[in-house]
C-alpha cells in the first residue's frame, strides 16, 4: 500500500536543500536556483504549496 507524499511549501523545500547542502545560486523571476556538485534544483516560489510531484526531492 503505498502512501501519499505530502504537499510542501516552497520555504519547506529550501529548508532541506540547504540543509542537505545545496547553496542558493540565484533567482529568476519566481524560480529560485540551488546547486550542489554537478547537481542543480528549481524550486518554483510562490504564495501557496507545491504539487505532490515536488515533494519528492531526489537526492
């Protein structure tokens, strides 16, 4: 039985890429950009929870 992922704000998500070590690097318009390595993230920034897709960061 599989569980439902939860809905996240954005601020929620910047708080685990950061603390899993990716840095800020900048912000186009509502899209804010982390990387870490080789590896980069969007985290689209708006006033309101992300779509379960989002919740998932694979890391």
């Amino acid at each position: 039985m599989s569980k439902e992922l939860p809905s996240l704000t954005p601020n929620k998500i910047i708080q685990i890429l950061e603390k899993i070590g990716f840095q800020f690097l900048r912000q186009t318009e509502s899209h804010k950009i982390f990387v870490k390595d080789e590896h980069l993230v969007i985290v689209p920034f708006h006033n309101r929870d992300l779509k379960k897709r989002y919740s998932c960061l694979n890391y």
